[in-house]
C-alpha cells in the first residue's frame, strides 16, 4: 500500500521515526502510519524505543532480508519524482545557527 512505502522510505532516508513526524510529511492522517508502524515491528521489520513519549522506529538489524529491502527501497526511489527524492533526503533534524545566513 501507500503508506508502507512511505513509512519504510521515510526510515531509510531518515535513519529513524516517529508516527506523528511521518504523517506530517507526507500531509496524511496518522491513524494509517501508526497502523503500518505496528505491523512492521510486529512482522520484525523495524524495532522502536522510547525516547521520552515518543515511540522512535528504526530498521530491525537483525531482520533477515534487511539489505534486500534496502535495496529494494532504493531501486523504487528511483522512479520518483526529483522534487520528492529531495524532499527525501534533504531533511533538517536540527534548527539553523542563529544569525547564519540562508
């Protein structure tokens, strides 16, 4: 589905994630991401720890076929649209230095 794609790419151009973050992305409602989130750690895909309150998600190292799926990911990435690989892959986890120029 749509959502597994996005919650699995958000996680591999990320590192890691959580719900709200993924949904708030891709401008979708959470209910769906969080459905997706569960599935995939219970299939032993993805693995999470709590940071705080927040439920942070990242890929299972130990999952068996994890650098097919990788692979995979990377291979569908390729048929996105350029504005939407960089949207990808150029997020900021972190606020700018005060007074940096843009």
């Amino acid at each position: 589905s749509k959502n597994r794609e996005r919650v699995l790419q958000f996680i591999l151009a990320n590192g890691d994630g959580y719900a709200k973050e993924i949904a708030d992305f891709y401008d979708t409602s959470l209910d769906p991401i969080q459905k997706q989130l569960e599935k995939f750690e219970l299939g032993g895909v993805l693995v999470s720890k709590s940071v705080g309150r927040t439920r942070l998600f990242v890929f299972n190292p130990r999952y068996a076929f994890l650098n097919e799926l990788k692979a995979l990911l990377k291979r569908a990435r390729e048929y996105y649209s350029p504005e939407e690989i960089e949207s990808l892959t150029m997020r900021r986890k972190r606020p700018r230095r005060a007074g940096k120029p843009l």
